[in-house]
C-alpha cells in the first residue's frame, strides 16, 4: 500500500489572537498548568488529501492541546453530513475518538482513501468537525473544523496505456442529440503526445475524429484540434472547442475532456469522459 503522509503539523493555538466571554480576561500559556485550549494542527482549515485510483493513500490529521497533563485525554470528533459532499465509499477513518496521550500535546487520526474505477469529483469536500477534548477548551478563534478536500491523481502518466477501447460514461449533450453508440476507439497519434477518438464526440452529429494533447508529465489534456467538426446536423457546422481541466488517469483508463463549440452554438461548454474497457 502507498503512504502518501500530508502531516498536519503541531498546533498555531498558541499563536492565535484569543477572545474570551469575559472583558479583559487573558490566557495563560503555561505548557505545564496553564489553560488548555484544543484545535486541529496547523492552522489550516482546508487541507488537502490525495485519492490515488490505483492504490489507498494515507493522510494524517492532527488534533492537539496547548498544555501538558499526566492523564489521558479524549478526543470527540464528528462528520458533518449536511455539508460533507465526499461519500463514504471513498474513504474511512481510523477512528473519531482519539486520545491525546499523557505528556503529549497532540494525537494523529489516519484518513485512508480507497481506490477504485469510480473518481470522487475535484470539488468534494468531507467536512471533519472537533467537538471536544477532555479538560480543555474550544474557543471560538480555534481551528474546530476542517474542510478536506481531494487531489485526484495517478502516480504517474503512461501514454502508452491510453490507446484502446472506451466506453463513453459522460456526454453533456448526448441526450439532446439521441447518441445510442457509446463505444470509443483511441488510437495514438498524429502528432507528438497526440490522441484520436475515432468517431469523435457525437456520433449522430456526423462529428469529425477528436485529436487531443495530453502533457506527458502531469496528464493535463492541454489542447484538441479545433479545426475538426463535431456538431453539424441540428446546428452548424461547428467545431470542437478546447476548455482546460481535462485529464487522462493512465493508472485507471480514464480520459476526462472539457469542450466547448466553435460556431453558431459557441458557449455551452461540455464534458466528454471514457473509461477504458
């Protein structure tokens, strides 16, 4: 199993501008008896874990004390269901009740993505909330609740895996123009980093081949042959239109394109993703 370990480093509580309920009253910061104020490590509400499709990752997530004690203590921690939008299947946790050991300002929980086919969308967020730590406080400039969020990635690109046969498994407009064919043939070439999709976005269209580039390094699709047609039928003729954030996921034979329409249709960008079968 690959260990991609995202630490979220010692607590900034001691750093931060306390408020309290009561006028003039000031914290005392005494590592050995002082008062003792509980946040998440770091600083940082929005960190971010990576989901690998092709093996689990792990990812560490401090919570900690700004004093010592001689005893245990416990750690309540909780999911926000109404605004977490990652799904359970893509991940678990070691556990939501921590303990903070005796002699030790922080604990760590153990955040494991879980690889498959299905991919998490960019903008899924789980949201990780701390409800209380034993003999310490919560105050309301303390880092009480994480947004985490995903990079999606392989850990490396292969071109060579990309060629194939492909299911279609996401066309914004195929209903509108009655698309039934959903297979793909990806061939390598023309050019240098270059692929075709035979047949192209919408069959039914008459659309042209789709060439795409894709960046050797990262897997970006950085550019599509904007001379070819790929609407002509019930509009156009239009063309292919390139919009960046698309990505090919060699590790799992996943192609993921950003379209626009070049022509009389311009500005209804669209997704055309394949799964490699």
């Amino acid at each position: 199993m690959k260990k991609l370990i995202y630490k979220i480093f010692i607590l900034t509580i001691v750093s931060i501008s306390l408020s309290s309920c009561e006028e003039n009253e000031i914290p005392i910061f005494d590592t050995e008896n002082g008062r003792s104020i509980a946040g998440f490590g770091g600083g940082n509400e929005t960190p971010r874990i990576v989901f690998n499709p092709a093996s689990e990752t792990e990812s560490l997530i401090s919570i900690g004390v700004s004093t010592l004690s001689d005893n245990n203590r416990s750690v309540q921690l909780s999911i926000d269901n109404d605004k977490s939008t990652l799904d359970p299947s893509f991940y678990s946790i070691s556990t939501l009740n921590p303990t903070i050991a005796a002699g030790e300002f922080t604990t760590d929980i153990v955040i494991t993505t879980i690889p498959g086919t299905e991919l998490p969308s960019a903008s899924d967020v789980l949201i990780l909330k701390l409800d209380s730590v034993e003999d310490s406080e919560i105050l309301d400039n303390s880092v009480d609740e994480l947004s985490i969020g995903l990079d999606v990635q392989c850990p490396s690109v292969d071109l060579s895996n990309i060629p194939g046969s492909y299911e279609v498994t996401n066309s914004s407009f195929a209903d509108f123009f009655g698309e039934t064919d959903f297979n793909r043939e990806i061939i390598a070439g023309p050019g240098t980093n270059q692929f075709t999709i035979v047949g192209g976005t919408y069959i039914t269209e008459n659309a042209e081949n789709l060439i795409f580039t894709v960046d050797p390094e990262t897997g970006e699709i950085t550019s599509v042959d904007e001379t070819k047609i790929s609407s002509q039928v019930s509009f156009g003729p239009n063309t292919y239109a390139f919009k960046p954030g698309g990505r090919v996921l060699t590790c799992v034979g996943i192609v993921e394109l950003n379209l626009d329409f070049g022509g009389s249709v311009s500005g209804n960008p669209h997704d055309f993703d394949l799964i490699k079968l």
